[in-house]
C-alpha cells in the first residue's frame, strides 16, 4: 500500500505516532516517491510537531484573549500607525478597525491635554519605558470617555522596538463615581458641621430673640430703645433664616409637603421673582398644556426658586433673560448612578435657565456646595444654592446643572411627581387660646437661658412654671408638686438623657402628664436618630413667644391619645392645675 494514501507527493499532513512506551504524539509526515532497480518506492519524513502545536495553541489562546478583552487593545509600529485594534476599542470609540488602521491614535485627542503631555508620553516609550496615566479621549460621536492606560515597547531579540502595544480600561463610569462619592463625603462633613453649629446657633437665637420680644413688649412706641430692640429682632431673624439654611443643607430641615401644581406654583412668585432679579432682567414663564403637581413644601420652593433667581442675577450682572419651565420626565433617581440602581420613573421638573456667561466644568461640579466659586470671576454662590441641593433631594428628587463657559446656565429640579388626583390640602386648623388658665407647666432644657427665657414667656402668658436643666432636677420638681402637672415642656438633646428619657421619669411620677419637645434640630432628625418617634409635637428653635403659648395651648387642648398627650382624658376640674 502506498504511503500517501490519497495525497501528493511532497505534501505534509497530520498524524498521530506512537512512542516505544505506547503514548502518542502529533507528527507531520511528508512522502516522496522515487524508484530504485527499477522498482517504485516511497520514502517518509516523521517530524514531532508537539512543541509547534501547542505554540500555535497558546497564540490561538491569545488571540482569542485579546479579541475577547474587556479593555481596549491597541498595537502600533515605531511610527505610532495603528496595526492592529480589539473588538473593545470600537465598542468604546466608535471606530470601526478599517477606519483607524494605519492611523494615528492622535484621531482621538480631546484637547484636553496639551502638547508637552503627549511629548513626556512619546519620549517615555520611544526610550524603551512605560507610560501610565488617565488619558481623557474624543469618541467619533463628540463624547469624551477617561481612561486609564499602560502603554510599552515591544521589543525584537535584539532589543530592537518592533511595536508598541496600548491597554486602554475606559473609566469613565468608575471616575464619575469617584466624584460622586468624594462630593458626598464632603457635603456630608459639612452638613454635620452644619447642622451643629445650626443647632447650637439656634439656642443662642431662641434666647437673643425671645429677650428682645419681651423687652419691646414693655417698651413704649416713642422711645428710641424700641427701634435698637427691632433691629436687634430683625438681625436675629436673618439669622434664623442662615441657621434654616444650614439645617437644610444637612438635610435636617421639617418638610410640610403638598401637591402643587408647579407652573402655577412659579407663577405665584413671578412679581417676588422680577424684585430679585431687577429690572434689567427679562423673566418669561412658560407652562406646560397640562399641569405638572409634585408633592413639594410649598414655601420652601418659593425660597429655592428665590435662590435661584438671584444666582443668575449675579452671574448675568443684572441684565440679560431668565427663563422658568415646566414639564415632565422620566429619569433614574439618581442620574449617575449604576445599572444597578433603581429604574427610571416618573419626574417633575422645573427648569431655571439664564444667558448669562456660564461657568466651567470644575465650577458646575462645585455649584451646590456651600460658598462654592462659580461664573468666571469667581463669584461665591454662598447658601443659597446648597440650600436648594438639600430641599429637593430632602424632597426625594434629584438637582442637574448644565453650563459652559459663554453658554449659559439651566437648573433642573426634579421632583417626584405626585398622583393625578391628591386632592386639596387641608385647611389649617383653628388656633386655640393663647393664654394659660394657671396650667402647671415644666420646662426642661439644659441651657439655662433658654429654659428661664421659656419659663418667663409662658408666665406672662398666665401658666405656672417650673424649670430644670436635667433629668435629675426635672424629677425633684415632680416630687415636690403637690398639684398636677399638666405638660412638660423639654428638650429633646439632654446631657446624660435624652428628652424621651425624661417624659419617661416624668410620667412614672405624674402620669397623665403631656409632653411637648422643642429643639434646635429639626423632626425628621431627630425621628431618625431614634430619640424621637415621627409625629410627636416638636417646637422648633429659635421660637417666637406666640409660637411657644400656642404650641403649648395646642398640646394641651389636643384630644386624649393624640401625640403628646395621654391616653386616658384628664378628670373634669384638672384643667386649671
């Protein structure tokens, strides 16, 4: 039989030997026939392919890596054209290989960086070094993709560089996610900063103010002290304005929500709106055809809205157009976020937009941060904007900016929509009787200005007061009453006990005694911080005399098993203890 069994001379082909020991390895036989006395004969070349196969395996095996790669790979010559591209880098550039192939990877500059970069990264490699760094890339629709690359020579035997080979990982996702997570780091610092010192200023306010009030009291209208203790009041108002703003921009502000419509809701403000801008400033509104509600805290939207006109207003440098929009939008709660956070749904969004002359990316990034600089002089937006940040996403929704330099600024509010039909809010309920019948009351409060400053409020008004800094001296005013307690009126941040703590002690002596808690923080906190349920009466700091007789006329009027109160009604003829 003959050797090539059906092939051609000369030509090799695969088989399989068998060693002495029985193994079989992979060889490559070539036959050639020639004739010897006459007669036809056939000689055959055996070579092991063993180490060849594999070889071949291994580069089948890389190729495949490469062509598979979730990084971008690129291979150039000594001249920087491109011979070679992965699947991933046109994924990621939009490129297809044939239109980069013996091109210049410079077809992706951005021109972000400048020359003396890409000089230090050429010399590197050309010197037989690698080069490591983030290279800020154009894709061939405009968009600018960060990634994060490694580029080195590839040499010959001879030390000779043959090629270059770039691995490029776009990390865009992961760099706007990095932001993300310093931004809130350090909105979070300050908020807590924020919220500290807004609590503590508040304390100092609640004193300054309700001394002022009840000194202008006894004042009469002509004397000049009158109108020293009036501006005293009205310095001390601002404050309290700048201390609601950094509670806010801690996200420990108290949200009274209601479903409004808001182009109607814009429109109510635009004369408020016009006096902020000025007159050099053109204000259009523009409504959608149906209404857009969001369940918003009406005043407090009023005020972003406020901010924001005069943000623009100091940009544009009073003059120019503002335009305020209404509409609707389905976005991820969290713009930025993953494929893994939660879906689009529906949005509210109220749009602000200026012409005024923009700002940079660096500076849009830093907008709602307290203080932050904005616009090209480096103007500084102070609370207001960070005011507006911390509402809407207290509020559940989400802040976009978009500006460049020459192009303007729009603000984008997105609230969570409300429901077609969420009905009317309800009506305010009728306030109840500012003045004590000799009630029993004890405030609690571990600064003693504030509770003597209460205790006298709440004296004049006709109620009985005791006071107390701490639990242990709340607990021997309860002893020694020979006469109901009807409330306790106490701070709910106590050295030693929290406020829940001492209504607890409170009531173990005098149980059919109200409670009404006052702080420098706001009810969600401290809800949220567990010291408090949500719902029970608070009174915020600073308050205003009639604040604190009506709050606690209210707390002591309100129905049995009402937050506050008892659960069993008080005994007929308690009422005046």
């Amino acid at each position: 039989a003959s050797l090539l069994g059906g092939g051609r001379a000369g030509e090799p082909r695969s088989a399989a030997a068998r060693r002495a020991d029985g193994t079989e390895f992979p060889v490559e036989i070539t036959v050639a026939p020639f004739e010897r006395a006459g007669r036809s004969r056939e000689v055959a070349i055996l070579r092991d392919v063993t180490v060849r196969r594999k070889t071949l395996q291994r580069l089948e095996v890389l190729s495949r890596a490469v062509e598979q790669s979730p990084v971008s790979v690129v291979i150039t010559d000594p001249s920087g054209a491109i011979q070679y591209v992965n699947p991933r880098f046109t994924r990621t550039t939009g490129y297809a290989a044939e239109e980069v192939l013996g091109r210049n990877p410079r077809i992706l500059k951005s021109g972000e960086h400048d020359a003396s970069f890409y000089g230090e990264l050429w010399r590197t490699i050309t010197a037989g070094g690698e080069w490591r760094g983030r290279i800020r890339n154009r894709t061939k629709d405009g968009r600018v993709v960060e990634e994060e690359v490694h580029i080195s020579p590839v040499k010959d035997g001879s030390g000779r560089i043959t090629h270059f080979v770039g691995i490029k990982e776009d990390v865009t996702a992961r760099r706007r996610l990095e932001e993300r997570l310093e931004r809130s780091r350090r909105i979070e610092a300050v908020g807590r900063l924020a919220g500290g010192v807004a609590h503590d200023l508040n304390n100092l306010l609640t004193v300054i103010s309700g001394f002022a009030e009840m000194t202008r009291s006894r004042v009469r209208e002509e004397e000049p002290v009158r109108t020293y203790l009036g501006e005293i009041l009205e310095a001390t108002g601002r404050a309290a304005e700048l201390s609601r703003k950094l509670l806010a921009f801690g996200s420990r502000q108290v949200l009274r929500p209601e479903t409004r419509d808001l182009a109607a809701a814009a429109a109510a403000m635009r004369e408020s709106l016009q006096a902020t801008l000025g007159p050099g400033v053109r204000l259009l509104l523009k409504a959608p055809p149906a209404p857009v509600r969001a369940s918003v805290d009406a005043v407090l939207l009023g005020d972003s809205l406020l901010a924001l006109a005069a943000n623009s207003r100091d940009a544009m440098e009073g003059k120019g157009t503002v335009e305020v929009s209404v509409g609707a939008a389905v976005a991820r709660p969290d713009p930025d976020g993953g494929p893994e956070d939660p879906p689009p749904v529906p949005f509210a969004v109220l749009s602000f937009r200026d012409d005024g002359p923009g700002m940079s990316e660096e500076a849009r990034s830093r907008l709602f941060e307290p203080y932050a600089p904005s616009g090209p002089r480096g103007r500084r937006t102070g609370m207001g904007l960070a005011f507006v940040h911390a509402f809407v996403r207290q509020s559940g929704g989400f802040v976009e900016a978009d500006s460049s330099p020459g192009g303007g600024t729009v603000v984008r509010l997105h609230f969570p929509l409300a429901a077609e039909d969420q009905g009317a809010p309800a009506p305010p309920a009728e306030e109840g009787r500012e003045v004590g019948g000799g009630e029993t009351v004890l405030v609690v409060d571990d600064e003693p200005a504030v509770a003597s400053l209460a205790g006298g409020i709440l004296e004049e008004a006709g109620f009985r007061v005791l006071t107390a800094t701490d639990l242990p001296s709340a607990e021997r005013a309860c002893r020694g009453l020979r006469i109901p307690l009807r409330l306790l009126l106490t701070d709910v941040i106590l050295p030693g006990a929290d406020g829940k703590k001492v209504a607890a002690a409170v009531r173990a002596l005098q149980p059919r005694t109200r409670v009404l808690f006052m702080s420098g923080y706001a009810e969600d906190v401290v809800a949220h911080h567990g010291v408090l349920e949500p719902g029970v009466r608070l009174l915020s700091k600073p308050f205003h005399p009639l604040s604190l007789c009506r709050a606690v006329r209210e707390a002591l009027d309100a129905p049995a098993g009402s937050p506050g109160a008892p659960a069993v009604p008080l005994p007929s003829g308690a009422a005046g203890s």
